[in-house]
C-alpha cells in the first residue's frame, strides 16, 4: 500500500467543505426555527378561534332563553 502525502497535505478544499456544512446547518436552523414559530401561532390562532365559538354558542344560548329571535 503507497500512502500518498500530497492528499494528506492538500488542503484547498477546506475552507469550501466548512462554509457548506454551516450554510447547511443555518438553513436547517432557521427552518426549524419558522416551523416553532408557525405552529405557536396557528395554536394560538386555534385557541381564539374556540374562546369566540364558545362565545356566540353562549350567546345563542341566552338569546333563546329568553326569547329574543
């Protein structure tokens, strides 16, 4: 077996290799970061969503109670 020092010793490739692997690991960061904050809010927008149901469902309720059409 020939060890070959020159591919050892070549390092132009470094810098390319590392500036991907960051770019790669902020792209998925962020992405995930959106999703976190999009699913927060569509909970958030669910929750209001059921609060203002339970509320015209009550007011129907009362309105029929006391008969108001």
């Amino acid at each position: 077996m020939v060890k070959d020092d020159s591919l050892l010793r070549n390092e132009k490739g470094g810098p390319l290799v590392e500036e991907s692997l960051l770019l790669g690991l902020a792209v998925v960061t962020v992405s995930i970061v959106i999703a976190v904050i999009l699913q927060a809010t569509g909970w958030a927008q669910d929750v209001v969503e059921g609060l203002l149901q339970l509320l015209q469902d009550s007011w129907s309720s009362l309105t029929q109670l006391f008969g108001t059409p």
